[in-house]
C-alpha cells in the first residue's frame, strides 16, 4: 500500500509540475499560431526586438474582452514609447478575430489558439469553447472558439524570457498595470 501511495505521489508531482506552466524567469519555447489576418505568427522573430505582452482573453466581442482590448489600442502610444509590442490570444476562430480586430479597429495581433497549446505552454487555464451570438452595428454575428481561457498576461523582454506574470488580472486595469511595470522595471 505504501509503494502504491508512494508511486501516486511522485505521479502527481511531475502532473502538477507539468501544468504549472510558465512563471518569471522562464525562457518562453518558440510557438506559432495563426493570426488574426490568416498569417502565421512566430515567437523567434519577435523576441529581442521589443518586450512582448502576450495577454490571454476568453472570447472575441463579450464586455470585458472588449473593454480590454480597446484599453490596449487606447494606450498603444504609451507602450511604443515603453518599447512593448501587444499580442492578445484567445481560442476563437482567425475568422473571429478578424471581426473582432475590425469591429473595435484593434491596432495589435490578435492569435488564434483554437487548440489550447499555446494557454497550455504558458499555464493558462482554460476549458471548453462554443458559440457565442450577439448583434454588432444593428448586425447579428456568431463567432466560434475552440477553448476558452482565463484572463492571464505575461510580459516577455528582449531575451526571451518572463518578466512579468499576473494570473488575476483586472480587464479594465490590464493596461495601466503592464504600463506601470514597464516604466518601473526596464
């Protein structure tokens, strides 16, 4: 019985371990994905030109999602000026995020990640997707996800590696947050 418990113990830790995802200090693995203009964006041609906010959002074209996204073009001079470049990832369809970029005329890359590979490379929680209907401009709209995550950010600087980790973020202070840590730590 002992052997037993020992072995699910030792299983349990290396799970645990294994879905703790990334935390600061840790060098990010390259990924791609494809964004929202159907092109496929990879990581290694954007590290070490600019500190990468990659922040994970549930779904395209829901209030907070949306409030988040129009704090991040609202205030995309000020992160030029703090040397950031934004990328935002949820689970929904390119298709979607196409609309949702339009819809809100998002200056930033929106990355599909239908699949969950890229919240589950960072530890992102997340769980199942599914349709969501709404009307926009007196039109209505249905976008699709694969997953959907939690709301994570993560700041990578020009080595690779996370600087900054917040797993309990605000939608509408998300910006100002990255912001402040920005000018008082690069």
């Amino acid at each position: 019985m002992k052997t037993i418990l020992f072995f699910l113990m030792i299983a349990f830790s290396f799970g645990s371990f294994a879905q703790s995802g990334l935390d600061v200090g840790d060098k990010v693995p390259g990924f791609t994905a494809t964004a929202d203009n159907g092109s496929t964006w990879d990581l290694k041609k954007h590290v070490g030109k600019k500190y990468l906010v990659v922040y994970f959002y549930p779904a395209a074209m829901t209030g907070g999602c949306t409030a988040q996204a129009c704090a991040y073009r609202d205030m995309s001079s000020d992160l030029q000026d703090a040397d950031a470049l934004v990328v935002g990832v949820s689970g929904d369809t390119p298709e979607g995020l196409k609309f949702f970029k339009e819809a809100h005329d998002l200056n930033f890359t929106l990355l599909s990640d239908e699949s969950g590979d890229i919240a589950r490379l960072f530890g992102v929680p997340s769980r199942d997707g599914g349709s969501f209907k709404s009307e926009f401009n007196g039109k209505p709209f249905e976008l699709e996800r694969g997953i959907t995550t939690s709301r994570w950010t993560f700041i990578i600087d020009k080595k690779g590696k996370i600087v900054y980790k917040n797993d309990e973020v605000n939608a509408r202070q998300d910006t100002e947050e990255v912001l402040r840590f920005l000018k008082n730590n690069t």
